[in-house]
C-alpha cells in the first residue's frame, strides 16, 4: 500500500492508523500547490480530487477521504481493536467522535489556514473554534482516550486536528485535559514513528 500525503496535514490521522495497524506501506509526499508528487508526477493523474490522503492499495484501487481509509484500515485488523465490530454501541460511538472532528473541528480550521479568509472574520472563527474545544476538553475529563479506555481511530484524526490549533493562534488556556492528552498520545510508538517520518516534532 502507498499513502499520500502532506506533512502535518489531515492525512497524518490515516498515517497513524497505518502505523497502528502493522501493515506495510510506503509513503509519498504531495505538493498540495503544485499538485504534485515528490519525483514530479501529476498526482491529479492519480487522485482527480487534488487532495490527501489518498491510499491506494496492493491491488491498484485508490480510496480517499481520511474517514473511510481509517474505517477500511480498521476493519481489516479487528484483533488491533482501532474499531469496535459492526452493531456493537462502542462502534457508533466512535463514528459519532468521527463526524464530529471531521465536521466541527476539521471544517473550522479550514478558513483560518486560508489566505482568502478575511482577518477581521477569523477572531468570530477561532471563537467558535475555542468554544468547542471546550466541549472536547470536557469529554477527556474521565477518558484516557476519546470516547473510551482503548485508543482507536477518532484519537488518531482528533490528535491530528489538535496539533493545529497553536498554528492558528487559539486560546488553549484551562483546556489541561487536552494537555494532557496531546501529550498522551504522542507518546504512542506509533504515532512518535509517523511524526518522525513526516519531520514533525
């Protein structure tokens, strides 16, 4: 499998989960404004919507959007436990963390890395912003991890999200159990490998 990413990006949370998962996979990097890869190629060529990730599997299927690759990733390790099994309430409620980060979360911070968005519109966005994040903040208070006592993939995309909120200069002050959990979780094996490839500390 090859995983197409940027640095830092949205597509670290499908980089951890295939870290998490023990698969093998190599990685290329994408230039998001160039539209392309590291030795120069069209990755329009590969991934029509321009974006990452991208996964493209063993038998050339090519399958986007970081939600479903982590679900697929997930599902074809089950003794890995990153999703709980079809029906159970465990499950749903960790596609509930999902939508949300992708969502409330992901979505917010979109405008606020944007050149176009006006400066004087991100103080209203970074409020809305902060104001969820309490909501996260609280939902950690008893949790080792998001919705639960195992990590599973919506730690690995809501980590993902986290990690941009200094970027964007939001207001981090009394969220300890965020802190905490940022740290927690970079602290994984896993996750320290994949931001060590990618050049991030």
């Amino acid at each position: 499998m090859k995983l197409f990413y940027k640095p830092g990006a949205c597509s670290l949370a499908s980089h951890i989960t295939l870290r998490e998962s023990g698969k093998d996979f190599t990685l290329d990097g994408v230039d998001l404004m160039k539209k392309r890869l590291e030795n120069g190629d069209d990755y329009l060529a590969i991934n029509p919507k321009g974006q990452v990730p991208a996964l493209l599997l063993d038998d050339g299927t090519l399958l986007t959007e970081g939600v479903a690759i982590m679900q697929f990733l997930a599902d074809s390790v089950p003794d890995r436990q990153l999703l709980a099994p079809v029906s159970t309430i465990s499950r749903y409620k960790t596609l509930e963390w999902l939508n949300y980060i992708a969502t409330e979360l992901h979505k917010g911070f979109t405008p606020l890395f944007r050149p176009d968005t006006p400066e004087d519109f991100k103080p209203t966005l970074r409020a809305l912003l902060e104001k969820k994040l309490q909501y996260v903040n609280a939902s950690l208070k008893d949790d080792q991890w998001i919705g639960g006592s195992r990590f599973t993939i919506a730690d690995a995309y809501l980590f993902t999200v986290l990690r941009w909120a200094r970027a964007v200069k939001l207001n981090l002050e009394g969220l300890d159990h965020i802190a905490s959990y940022m740290k927690r979780v970079a602290e994984r094996p896993t996750v320290a490998a994949a931001l060590k490839a990618e050049g991030l500390n």
